[in-house]
C-alpha cells in the first residue's frame, strides 16, 4: 500500500506543468459527492478568475441577459479589456466568450446584472465568500471583482457547485442550465473519457496592491464522462516563476494529457 501511495504521490506531482507547482487535485463522484482524491490544499480560498464565467453564464441567461449560444452578439468597444490579444478585439456572442475567455463580455453581463442581482445569485449558488465589494476604495465591483480582488472560492466549494450544476440542483431556469452547459468546451480522450471545463489565470495581489505575476495561479475545473460514470474535479496551480501565455491554459494542458492514467488511479 505504500508503494502505491508512493507513485499516486510521484504521478500527481507529475501532472503540474514545467515550472509550475499543484496545489490541490480534487476529484469527486459526480452523484454521490464522495470524494475520490483530494491532494494539496483544497479548502483555501484564492481569486475564480475566468472560472466564474461558468456561474456568470448560469446568471446570464436566467436573467435573459444572454439567449442561446451565438446570441447576443455584442462588438467591441474601444477601452474594453483588450490585453487577450486579437481574440478579444471581434464581436463575441457567448459561445465565443466562453471558449477565449472574454473580459470584457464578462463585465457586460455584470454591469447588466448589477451589484443585487450579483449577490444574490452567488448566495443562492453557495459560491465561494459571494463577495462582490471588489477591490477596496475603487468602485471595481463590477469590472473585476472575480479577478485577483473580492470574491474566493476553493476548490472544494468548485466540485460542490459543478456537482450541483450537473446535476441541475442550482435555482436557476432549467434553459440557463441547458445553454451553459453547450457553451462550455468539451474534448474527448484516447482512452474513451469526454472532459469539459474551464480554465482560470490571475495574479495574486502584493503587500502594496501589486500583482505579484511571477506567482499566477492555474485553474482547470469541470467534469469527466465515460460510460455510466462522472466524475467532477478541481485543480489549481501557481507558477513557480514568470513565464508567457495563461497559467490556466497550461494547467488545463497538463492536466487533460494525463488524465487516462489519473482516472486509473481513481477508485
């Protein structure tokens, strides 16, 4: 037994992208919440990033803000976030959103919810600390309050809501449900299994405000299909040194690559 525990831990380590250590693997029984793997510090609370993007569509298209998959369509506006490069400088409706990870869509659908309706649907959903103060003296709420600023979560509260969303357990319509889980990006592996998710990148924050961008965490949270079986996971990454590109699209990289011989490993 423990030789085997010994290569789980040697295998998990393995998964973490070059230059980058893991902070939590969590994995879940999608139906039962049964946890199946829990490595690192899952209960601490850091920034969602773009992983609130899944949360921010169930609230879109309840509140009828967003209406199917290519609808609304809304342009680019000179001074939105624009630091995504080309992808985020073209008319994006929401599948295009999801799929680049859009900031700037993200900060129309809050500015049209609002600071309430934000709030209570984050209660409603359990998600996280729900804080929507946003970075303290700025009035930001609503451009970046999931960005490296108010609202945590951890990964743990990550698996209880997507269990929750596939399961359809959330208080929302059963169409915002339906529409945020075809936008949401699926690949299928060698070995039979269909992962969906979304990825998340953002800085901490420095004693004097700052982004530390040397230390970025990595998320990439969803869930595994195959067969009669789902399975809902959780893992977050921080960067050991600074490097180019998204910390999240790297974790989601290494984590997709080695998924088959992780899901062996699962009981």
């Amino acid at each position: 037994m423990k030789h085997v525990l010994t290569c789980l831990a040697a295998f998990l380590l393995s998964l973490a992208p070059a230059n980058a250590g893991t902070i939590c693997t969590l994995v879940t029984n999608a139906q039962s919440g049964v946890i199946l793997l829990e490595e690192g510090d899952c209960r601490t609370r850091v920034t969602p990033a773009s992983t609130f993007k899944i949360p921010l569509s169930l609230m879109g298209y309840d509140a009828g803000i967003l209406e199917n998959a290519y609808a609304p369509v809304l342009p680019f506006k000179k001074g939105y976030a624009d630091w995504g490069g080309r992808n985020w400088t073209q008319a994006t409706d929401p599948a295009r959103w999801m799929q680049y990870s859009v900031v700037w869509f993200s900060q129309q659908i809050t500015a049209a919810l609002g600071l309430t309706q934000l709030k209570k649907y984050a209660t409603d959903f359990d998600y996280g600390n729900a804080d929507f103060a946003g970075d303290a003296g700025l009035n930001n709420a609503l451009e970046r309050a999931w960005i490296s600023s108010s609202l945590k979560i951890a990964p743990i509260e990550q698996v209880t809501f997507l269990r929750n969303l596939i399961n359809r357990r959330l208080p929302v319509k059963p169409d915002a449900i339906d529409m945020t889980l075809t936008i949401i990006e699926a690949s299928a592996t060698s070995d039979g299994w269909v992962v969906a998710g979304k990825t998340g990148a953002a800085f901490p924050r420095q004693a004097d405000g700052s982004f530390n961008r040397a230390k970025s965490w990595g998320w990439f949270i969803g869930w595994a299909h195959k067969g009669n079986r789902t399975l809902v996971f959780a893992r977050l990454d921080q960067d050991e040194r600074r490097q180019n590109g998204s910390a999240g699209i790297r974790t989601k990289e290494a984590f997709l690559q080695n998924w088959d011989q992780l899901a062996k490993t699962i009981p």
